[in-house]
C-alpha cells in the first residue's frame, strides 16, 4: 500500500458537500441504454460504446447538444428516481454526506413530460437516499438561459404548488450571450418565495456575467466562477465576502474553459482566500464523480491535506442546510485531521 493510496483513501472518506450537479448529467451511457429500451426510445447511438466515443467536446454548446438529447431516453417517473438513485449510491462512495441537486424541468416539460413526474422521481429517491445511505439533500430547480424569461415565468407558475420541496433556483445553459440580468424579475419572485438563489456564471462567460449574477439576481452562490480572475476587483471582493464558488475541474477541462487540469486556477483562488468548492457537474459526461474530481486536482496542482480539508470544509459550509448541521459536519471533518 504507498502513500498515495492512503492520501486518496483519506481524500475520498473526508466528509463532503456536492453543490454543482446536474441530475440529467449523471446519465451513464449503460442507463441510457436501458432506458431507451425501456421506453422504446431510438437513440442515434449503437452502443454504450459509441456513446462514450461521442463525448469529445469543443465547448459548452457542443456538449449541451448531446446532453440534451440523451435526456430524451428519461420519460416516467421511475426513470427520474432510477437516475437520481444511482447517483446517490455513486456519490456514498465519494464521502458525499450531503448533495444539492440541480434539475432542469424546461428540458423536460418542453418534450411532454410533466413537472410532478420529474420532481416525484427525483424527490422520492433522496428520501431513499437520506433513510437507507444517511445523504442529506436539497432540490435547485434550473431555468435555461437560452428560453426566454416568459418561459422560466411560465415553469416557476408549474413549481408554485411544490414550492415547499424545491430549496432553491438556478440558472443554466448557453451562458455566452444570454446574460443573468435577463432573469432578473423571475429572479425576484423566486426570492419572494423564499428559495434560495444560485446562478452560472463566468464558467465560459465574462466577469461582468458574475458581476450580474451577484449585483442584479443577489444569489448566494456563484456556480463555476472561475473566469472572475481576469476581474482582480471581482476577485477581491469575493474572497472578501467569501462568496461560495462551486467549480468543477474536469468538466472545465473537457470543455476547454483550461487547457488541462495544471492549468486549472483553482489553487490560485484558494491561495487567494476565495470559498472554492470542487464539484462534478455532468459527471456521466465529463470523466468523473466529485470523488475522482478531488484526486485529479490534488494530483494537476499539487494541493496537500491543508487545501484538501479546506475544499471539504468550503463544502459542507456552503451548503443551505442550518448552522447547527453545518457545525456537527465541520466538528465530524476535523476527526479526519
Ligand atoms: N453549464 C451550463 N449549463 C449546464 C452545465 C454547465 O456546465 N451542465 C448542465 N447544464
Ligand atoms: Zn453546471
């Protein structure tokens, strides 16, 4: 057994918060399948194979278009708690004791499928998830960026009646041309219900696009982030108000925000003071679980105990959860010291 073993073994028993990941990116090749049968979907694919062979990305766009597509194999309700089960199963093994979870109901109920199918599947499977694996959780509700702000009026009216198990809302999609301040009014009325708020931002588009998502939607988390830095002003003040930034190393990477993982600004922002947490995103799409996102990290930037305690603790103090909770985890992560 080396060193490096026991560094991963430690890494991925340290207690952990997931803040950034898309249920519908957790979508295995193996489950499309099986799904398209089910369902008797025709999917432009011959095999599990060749699914994984088509995940070659140039950008968020080209990605969007595959992730769309594959999400057309989840129909009933059934479906939505079988993605969302494996999920957590996989997550348990990553040390993740609590996940924020984001759905996108526009991509859904745009081909048919009703809201309560999506929120009942994926609601059914936490709560399987938090009796039988001890994974707390919350639901963030998405709305697409690229429909328009009629549209995420029209899908908040059909969220309405659940509102009291939706815990907050995001914002997602093409990020470049479709700035956050187009939200701005769904925004607000999101904030009346009292959800909480959370949007993409600098993830491929400009700081100005988290200056808004900060100054005109007020949310409490920056998802991605990480082309702040080009905005040393925007740097400051988010490590200043220690502002959660919820990054995702390897979806960056096949995205080609950075060229490589050593490239990655993540210890950068670290060593600057910033709340940086390291998420998964997509991770049926993009190479890997938050688990597998840690170790990669650790390894590209050479991060030691120190900054990989730090992530853990960012996590679980960014999360929407009480401070009481929030305390019991903190106290449980530092036993790992
Ligand atoms: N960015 C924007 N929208 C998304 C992403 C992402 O990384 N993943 C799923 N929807
Ligand atoms: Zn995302």
């Amino acid at each position: 057994m080396s060193n490096d073993d026991d560094f991963s073994r430690w890494i991925l028993g340290l207690p952990k918060a997931e803040l950034h990941l898309h249920i519908e990116g957790s979508l295995e090749p193996d489950m499309m399948f099986a799904l398209a049968q089910r369902n008797q979907v025709k999917l432009p694919y011959d095999s599990v194979e060749a699914v994984r062979a088509a995940y070659q990305f140039e950008d968020l766009q080209s990605f969007l278009d595959l992730y769309y597509a594959g999400a057309d194999v989840l129909r009933t309700e059934q479906d939505f708690f079988d993605l969302c089960w494996a999920y957590l199963v996989r997550a348990k093994a990553d040390g993740v004791v609590h996940a924020e979870i984001f759905f996108d109901p526009q991509t859904h109920t745009g081909r048919g499928i009703r809201f309560e199918t999506v929120l009942d599947g994926l609601a059914a499977a936490l709560k399987k998830g938090e009796t039988e694996l001890g994974i707390s959780s919350r639901i963030i509700m998405c709305f697409l960026r690229h429909l328009s702000e009629d549209e995420a009026f029209k899908t908040l009216s059909q969220a309405r009646p659940h509102a009291s198990r939706i815990a907050g809302v995001g914002l997602d999609s093409s990020e470049k041309g479709n700035p956050p301040s187009n939200f701005a009014r769904v925004f607000d009325a999101c904030a009346a219900l009292g959800w909480h708020l959370v949007a993409h931002a600098g993830e491929e588009g400009p700081p100005e696009y988290v200056l808004e998502a900060l100054d005109v939607l007020k949310v409490e988390r920056i998802d991605h982030g990480v082309r702040s830095e080009s905005d040393p002003a925007l740097m400051q003040r988010l490590a200043r108000s220690r502002m959660p930034l919820t990054v995702c190393p390897l979806s960056n990477v096949k995205l080609r925000v950075f060229p490589d993982l050593a490239s990655h600004n993540l210890k950068r922002m670290l060593d600057l003071g910033l709340n940086v947490t390291i998420n998964s995103d997509d991770p049926a799409y993009f190479g890997g679980y938050v688990g597998e996102n840690y170790l990669q990290v650790v390894h590209a930037l050479n991060l030691g105990r120190d900054d990989v305690l730090r992530l853990a603790r960012n996590s679980l103090e960014s999360s929407f959860v009480s401070r009481e909770v929030k305390a019991g985890w903190v106290k449980e992560l530092q036993q790992h010291r």
